[in-house]
C-alpha cells in the first residue's frame, strides 16, 4: 500500500443515545474517509475531572493516504455533523462524541492543531484497554513500550467495564469480500493502479502492482513499436508470470483478500493488437503452456473509460514515453479487451462504467463503484 499509514482512533459519547452517536461516527467515517479495519468492544467508564453521565468508548483503525491534518478535519467535521460544539468547551465537559487520533503508525507530529502520539494516550486505561483489544502488539512511539505493558501499570480505580454491544462496521458487508482475489483491469489511464490501492489500504489486503517500470523495452515501444513490440511483450509476459506465481503461490491460507492491478491474460489482449499474426500465434501457444500453473482472478473488474477519458488521464500522469499515444490505438486495446472477454465465458468479469465517476478523489463514487460489484 503505497504511502499509506495506519491511523488509530478513540471515539466517546456521554450524552444522548451515546451507543447511536459512535455508530454515526464509524458510518459517517466509513462514508467520508476509509473503511474501518477493526472496531473494539464498547468500554464504559466514568468522566474523569468533571461530573456527567458513563462514557461509552472504542478504539478504531483504517489506513489512509490522507495527510494527518486532513484527516483531523475531517474528524472535526464529523464531530459537528453529529451536534458536537467544540467553541465553548472546557477542557472537561460531558460531549455528545468525542473523536480522537491516538496514533498514526509511529509518527511523531507537533503542531498547534495536531499532537500524535495523543499527549494522554498512556494514562487513560477508557483509551488503552480497547486499543490494545485491536492492536495488542502495539508500541508507544516515544516511551517504545507496549500498550499492553502499560495497561498493567495503569490505577485499577480508572474502573472500565466491557459491554456486550456490538457496533456494526459498514465494510462488513462489502461485495468485494465475497471474492478471494480480485484483478482490477482496464485499458491504458483507466485508474487501475489508483482503485486497486484504494481498496488495498480500505480493507488492509495483500496488494500486486504490476512492474512495468522496470521493463527495459517499455520507453523504446513507443518510438519505435515495429522493432520492440515482440521484444516488449515477451519480456512482459515473463515478469508478470514470475510475479503472479510468486504472489499467488500462498493465495489459499491468505485469510484477507488480495487485489492486483492487472490479470495475466492482459499479455494475451495487448499482444494481439501489438504483434504481427505469426508472432502473435507463437506468442499464444507460449503463454497457454506457462498460464496452466496460474491461479485464475475470482472477480475481474473492468474499468470501462472514453478515449477522451483516458487521454486525460494519460496526460495528467505525465509519462515522458506515453504522450505519444493517440486514440486510435487506445481504441484498439478497448476493442481487444471486449472481444477477449466475450471469448472467454469462464472468466468472471464485472465490466463497470467509470466514465462519469471520480473514484480517486471523490469517496462515495468509491463505494458506489464498490456497490456495483453486489
């Protein structure tokens, strides 16, 4: 998961239907910024410095490539849409939800708006008891002791009690988690590396990009296909068979999905429009003898863009070697990716229209385009 970083949260209530208002902060999460990874138990414990209704309190988890003070307004903001007022507020008060960043992996932050780790996070037996329920290896980055170490040296007189409440994480019940391994594909600039990270870091699943910066021939294709398009594919097609095998070999004890950006069969759609007749058929003969050892993608998701779309999108990441593209050629990987599918009955493929959706930057065409796969 490329830059992302593991945030862990405490979340409270003491007023109102307090087990409601922690349900709407892990929806209105879930909905605004990730998927929740773990959720602990409910602990309910009295205030400490003031006098008020018990606390209901959890901890939580989800990785984010979001910046921290991104992600901290984000909270505040969840805070306010669920009634909370922060303005007036004491250092100590009964609040309708309390959102906090305890930890963000083992960063060290400092500023004005943001402290990580939480200045209190070592004397609050209501925050260490249920993080070290989701994290029980977890260390604190500045002392470099375990949680739960501290957790034994905490007063007894914080009383905390577990309740037998379970909250609901809406993730649960994703579609994506009724496959096992999941290939994102799509033609040049459709954003498969983009939603297969996303969906890596939501539900904190083994991930496979495919290499294709490190292929030698990959610059030179495009000045000159004629001479390096067999060159190209070949070596392709070696890499993406040593990878799959290698990522693959251990798919049936993985209990957490896995999701890769390409499917092997992609060697076959490009190569048919890339190589002469004669080498695209002694290609094929080459692949089908290496692809019976290779595990076959439980769910392909296509993401069907314009040409428009993915010129864009091309333009936008600014690869030196791939501005030469145009559309025609970009329609003709369209048009070998639908008519190897159609080919291809046994394969299990979700074609989704992306061409409407900004799935990269806006969370609910995200889960919608997750939705599609129900």
């Amino acid at each position: 998961m490329l830059n992302s970083k593991k945030y862990y949260l405490s979340i409270g209530s003491n007023i109102g239907n307090k087990l409601k208002n922690i349900q709407s902060a892990i929806d209105l999460i879930h909905s605004r910024l990730a998927n929740l990874i773990s959720i602990s138990s409910i602990y309910e414990t009295s205030p400490i410095g003031f006098e008020g209704e018990e606390f209901f309190n959890i901890c939580a988890c989800f990785n984010s490539e979001k910046n921290p003070h991104f992600v901290m307004s984000e909270l505040l903001e969840i805070e306010q849409i669920i009634g909370r007022i922060r303005l007036k507020e004491s250092k100590y008060t009964s609040r309708i939800i309390d959102i906090d960043i305890l930890l963000i992996d083992d960063m060290l932050i400092d500023t004005k708006d943001l402290i990580v780790p939480h200045p209190e996070i070592s004397n609050r037996r209501f925050v260490i008891e249920p993080l070290v329920e989701i994290g029980p290896n977890l260390i604190n980055p500045l002392s470099r002791i375990l949680f739960r170490e501290l957790l034994d040296n905490l007063s007894e007189k914080q009383m905390v009690k577990k309740k037998e409440i379970v909250l609901k994480n809406p993730s649960s019940k994703s579609p994506i988690l009724n496959y096992n391994y999941v290939a994102v594909e799509g033609n040049i600039g459709s954003g498969k590396t983009s939603l297969s990270n996303q969906i890596s870091n939501d539900f904190d699943s083994k991930l496979i990009l495919e290499r294709f910066l490190d292929n030698p021939f990959l610059a030179s294709f495009y000045k000159n296909p004629k001479e390096y398009a067999f060159k190209l594919e070949m070596s392709f097609l070696a890499d993406r068979y040593q990878q799959t095998k290698e990522d693959l070999s251990q798919l049936n004890i993985f209990e957490k999905i896995i999701i890769a950006d390409y499917d092997i069969h992609k060697s076959l759609i490009f190569s048919k429009v890339n190589l002469s007749i004669d080498e695209f058929n002694l290609y094929r003969k080459l692949f089908y003898s290496l692809h019976s050892n290779i595990t076959k993608p439980d769910l392909i998701i296509y993401l069907n863009q314009t040409i428009d779309n993915l010129k864009k999108n091309i333009k936008k990441r600014g690869r030196d070697y791939e501005m030469s593209i145009d559309g025609n050629y970009l329609k003709k990987i369209n048009e070998s990716y639908f008519d190897f599918f159609k080919s291809r009955p046994d394969l299990n493929v979700k074609f989704i229209d992306v061409s409407e959706m900004d799935f990269v930057n806006n969370r609910l065409d995200y889960l919608s385009l997750l939705n599609c796969l129900d």
